[in-house]
C-alpha cells in the first residue's frame, strides 16, 4: 500500500530554526538565548497567519530540551527526546488551543500539571495557540502561574490579535512580532519544494501564488498544491492565471495600449470580454492601478526595489514605462482611486466603470509627449498640435480705418510699395511668429468647465478677479485711532451705549504689527471687551487690509483687582453684560416679547 498523501505544508513544516523561511530576527535571538542559557518563563509570538508562529514554538520546544545540541545550537534529532518529539509522543511538551479551551476549568487543570517535574529533559514546554480565545476569567486565574511558574516550565503563548491580549499578560511575556514573508522568499522556497518533488513549475507562476498568498507560508504551499493537481505536475504562468482566475498583465498592458490610443471601442469591447469570465468591477478597476503603479515605480531606478512583479515581466514594464507620461500616470491614478471610492455607492456598476476608462481614454488629449521616447511618439501621436512654421510671407488682411475727425486723426507712416515687394522670403517666418506672439490673449477668465468642481471652480474665478489691495501696517497711533472709531461706531446704536462706555474704559496698546492688546480696568469692562473682540478684529482687518491681525484682551495688571458688585448692576446693565457674551439673547428677548421688568 502506497504512503499516506501529506499536503506539503505539513511534509515541509520547518524541523529547526535555519530552515524557518522569512523569519531570521526571530529565530536569531531564540538561538543566542538558548546558547547563553538565558531563556524566559513567558514567551508570545505574534503576528499575521501562516508565517511560522505555531512552527517556532514546537522548534524551541524541542532545542531546549535535546541531549546533543549541535554547534549551531540545533537539535539533532537522533536523541531520545528529539524522537518522541518527532513522534509526537512526548510528555514534556503539551499544546493547548485556546479556541476550544478557554474555560477557568481549562486552566485550571493546566497549571495542576506545572507542578509535575519533567521526567525525561529539563523542560516542560506549554504551547497555548490562539491565545487571545481564552475568557477573561481564564486569563486571570492564568496571571499567578505565568508570572512564578516552576524553573522547569516555559509557557509559549501564539496569537493573530495581540490587541486582544490583557496587558497584565503582555507584562509578564517576552514578545516576538513575527512579519509576513517577503514575496521572493516564498517564491525561493516553493521552488525548492518544487525541485524536491519533481514539478515542472516557471518562476513567473510561483511569484503569482506568492503574491495571492499575501505573506502566508501555508496558503501558498495550498494553493501550490492545487495548481500541480491541476495541471498535472507542470505548473506554468498561464496555468497558474487560469486556475486562480485572475486577470494577468497582457490584459492590463492590452488595455493601456487601447486607452493610450483613444480606442473607445477596443477599451469597451475588452471589458465585456472580463465581464463575461466573471470579473467584478472593482477588481478590475484596483488592478489596473496596480498596473500603472508598477509603471510609475519604473519610472525611477531608485523605486525599482518597490516593484512585486515577476523577473521575466519586468523588462516589459521598464518598456512601457518610457511610452507613458508621468503626469498621465499620475492623473490615471487619481481618477481611478475616485472610481474604487464611489463603486460601491454607484447603482450602474457597469457604467461607473466604462466611463471610467473613458475618461482615462480623453485624459491623454491634455498631456504632452514631448518628453516620450521616439518610439512612443510613433505609436501614441500627441493630440496637441505643434506650430506650423509658413514658407512663404503671408499677408494679413487690412483692418478697417475708422471714421475719425481730420483733427483726431492720427499720422501713421504707410509701407509703400517698394519695401512690400523687397521684403525677403527668409524673413516672414520670424514675422509670422511675432505677429502670432503679439497676438492679444483671450480677454477674460476661462470659462469652468461642468462636473466634479464647478463650485470651487467658480468660486475661484470669482477670488481671482478681486483686485489685492494694499495692506496698511498697524501703529500705535493707528490701533488707538481704530479704536476709537470702533467705539463711536457703537455709540451711534442707543442699545449698544453701555458696551461703548465700558469699552472706553479700556485702553488698547501694540505688542506687534500683527497683535493688539485690549487692557481692561476692571473685570466688567473685560466682558465687555470679550463679548466685542471679535467683532473689533474684523473691523481692523477691513480697514487695513491685514487678514493676519490677532486681537487680545486681559485685565490691567497695574488696575486694582476688584470683584464686580452685582447689586449695584441693574437688570439692564446685566442683560446687556449677557448680551454682549451672546449677542443671540437679544434677538430671543425680541422674539418673545419678554420685559425686564
């Protein structure tokens, strides 16, 4: 009978910490600690999924426990220990998960046996994975045993959500932050296992697994082992784009030949063709940026290290990348962020996303392609014409003299006919091109065009029209001067006589040509003051023209501080104090008809 089928995530599980892919800071230090035999009580390993955590921890537990470590500090799996480790038979190391077990009961019966001595070993190891499952209650009947435990045990905790963990438990831990696993590392190890197991596989496929594994080791050893079912042990490119059905950069690279040549019809046509395999539209639409932001890393050899892209495909990239400007790729991406935000608010996703491409379609007609290789200016013709240079003089028509009074009239010197026929051929062109540069500009703004920003569009036009006047500098004599204006300006209100008195009893000094300071002699007064500073400092600015004065007020240090006597205040002096802090109260006063008796 043939051998059991193991998937290759459990056949080529990680044996000792040199074969642990991706995670070299963390097997580092468990490999110097136990050298020093400076190993803690309480570790916890965390991190996303699939990178090695459970894996780590059966590795530390069978090192420290193994009879003839190597010089790399190793185990040798050929001790006692390390066999029934192999086995899974061991009695000195125990694995718990939290998920299923995550009563105080549980625990309990946990930290009943720490207090049995290993008999084979020096240390008894507890793995507890998915820590972050356990129930409070359990967490804390857990705190005593894990902060003290034995000398002989060490407690292993595994989790995907430390957040989730109570900080008493990550005070008494020793942390490791396992990272996901770069793509080139996978890629380097599903080849190994791929020459180990005598599959055909092309680089350009495994770097596709990679990249849909998302930094998980065990989901691209899945995945890997699917696509070799499915292709019967030659794993290629296409083979790899098929099974995962994804759309893979010839439909992207189609694509942008299609736009870039504003071939509506192409475009249209090539999404029906994704739309009929099934393709969702954001995907398509998050996919295609992707694409033009590999293009845009090309664009620059230091942000080459940035790309994810296989090695076979990155000379294509480097290619297209001179064929496209850098503003297109930029405003591509920007009209394509826009479109994956409202995709899932749009109720026509079809048409939200043909449009789309249309505007990426008309979006080249704005940009120059001057700075694009020659070969780019063959394929992709900039839409903006160049200046047509004439051969020959070309004679612009006579303007209409108008009808003026014989006094009025001014003298002109007029080319006689002579110097018209002598004029050199070589000549009209820069003649030409003066009288084309002394063409007077459009008069006017230009007009806003309709869509997205039309508001601000007008709103800036208007901003821009304003002609800037100049801003006057603030002096002491001035600020005393607007002063006092401002306080005859309340004055000339009968309802607003009593803020102007109190007002007048303040004085106003320059700290700076941007600030101004209000000194109040009493606390009434600085009330007053308050409730009318804001109103005093845009009152500044209009006349001077300063939108950056600033406009404070404190009480005179120099005046003697005194406590306002309330009952010497009448009902209306302190409704006009409350007025002056709300202006809104008089308004509700008015409304309602109320007296103040």
């Amino acid at each position: 009978m043939s051998a059991q089928y193991l998937v290759s995530a459990r056949k080529y599980r990680p044996q000792t910490f040199d074969t642990v892919v991706g995670q070299s800071h963390i097997t580092t230090t468990l490999k110097n600690a136990i050298k020093s035999n400076h190993l803690a009580h309480a570790y916890l390993f965390c991190g996303p999924r699939g990178v090695g955590k459970t894996t780590c921890a059966r590795i530390l537990a069978k090192t420290i426990n193994c009879e003839r470590p190597t010089a790399d500090t190793e185990a040798c799996g050929t001790c006692e220990t390390c066999v029934t480790f192999n086995e899974n038979s061991s009695f000195n190391v125990f694995e718990l998960d939290a998920a299923s077990n995550n009563s105080v009961d549980d625990i309990r019966s946990l930290t009943e046996q720490v207090r049995f001595a290993p008999q084979i070993g020096k240390y008894k190891v507890y793995i507890i994975d998915e820590v972050h499952m356990l129930s409070a209650a359990a967490f804390n009947a857990f705190l005593k045993t894990l902060e003290e435990p034995p000398p002989y045990a060490i407690f292993i905790l595994a989790t995907t959500e430390k957040h989730k963990i109570l900080p008493t438990i990550l005070s008494r831990c020793q942390i490791f932050d396992f990272k996901r696993i770069q793509t080139n590392d996978i890629v380097a190890h599903l080849n190994d296992i791929c020459t180990k197991e005598n599959l055909s596989a092309e680089e350009a496929g495994l770097h596709i697994i990679a990249q849909k594994s998302e930094g998980c080791m065990r989901d691209a050893l899945s995945i890997m082992d699917r696509i070799s079912s499915f292709s019967n042990g030659n794993l290629t490119y296409e083979q790899t784009v098929e099974h995962l059905n994804l759309l893979d950069a010839s439909f992207y690279f189609k694509q942008l030949d299609a736009v870039m040549s504003t071939d509506v019809a192409s475009v249209l046509l090539q999404l029906e063709s994704v739309y009929q395999r099934g393709f969702e539209g954001d995907a398509i639409i998050n996919g295609f940026a992707e694409h033009l932001r590999d293009l845009l890393l090309c664009k620059d050899s230091k942000m080459t290290m940035l790309l994810d892209i296989p090695e076979t495909h990155k000379r294509m990239f480097f290619e297209k990348a001179q064929m496209v400007s850098l503003e297109y790729l930029v405003s591509a991406l920007n009209i394509l962020n826009d479109a994956e935000i409202n995709y899932k608010t749009t109720l026509n996703k079809r048409l939200h996303l043909e449009v789309t491409f249309i505007k990426l379609c008309y979006l080249n007609n704005v940009f120059d392609t001057s700075s694009l290789t020659e070969d780019a200016k063959k394929k992709y013709p900039s839409p903006i014409a160049e200046p047509v240079v004439p051969s020959a003089p070309v004679e612009a028509p006579q303007a209409k003299r108008q009808e003026v009074s014989p006094e009025k009239q001014p003298e002109l010197p007029t080319p006689t006919e002579a110097t018209v026929k002598t004029t050199p051929v070589a000549s009209a062109a820069p003649a030409a091109a003066d009288a084309i540069a002394s063409t007077p500009p459009p008069i006017g703004p230009p007009k806003p065009k309709l869509g997205k920003g039309f508001l601000e569009q007008l709103q800036a036009q208007a901003a821009s029209t304003v002609v800037p006047q100049e801003t006057i500098v603030m002096t002491q004599a001035l600020a005393e001067q607007l002063y006092a204006a401002y306080i005859e300006k309340l004055k000339n209100d009968s309802d607003k006589l009593l803020q102007a008195t109190n007002l007048s009893n303040a004085r106003i000094i320059l700290n700076s040509p941007e600030e101004m300071m209000v000194l109040c002699n009493s606390n009434i007064s600085l009330i007053y003051v308050v409730g009318n500073i804001d109103l005093f400092r845009d009152y500044c600015k209009q006349e001077t023209h300063n939108k950056d004065l600033r406009v404070l007020a404190q009480l005179d240090p120099g005046a003697e501080k005194q406590a306002p006597k309330l009952q010497s205040i009448s009902k209306t002096e302190l409704f006009d104090m409350m007025v002056a802090q709300n202006p809104l109260l008089k308004q509700l006063k008015d409304q309602l008809r109320l007296d103040l008796g």
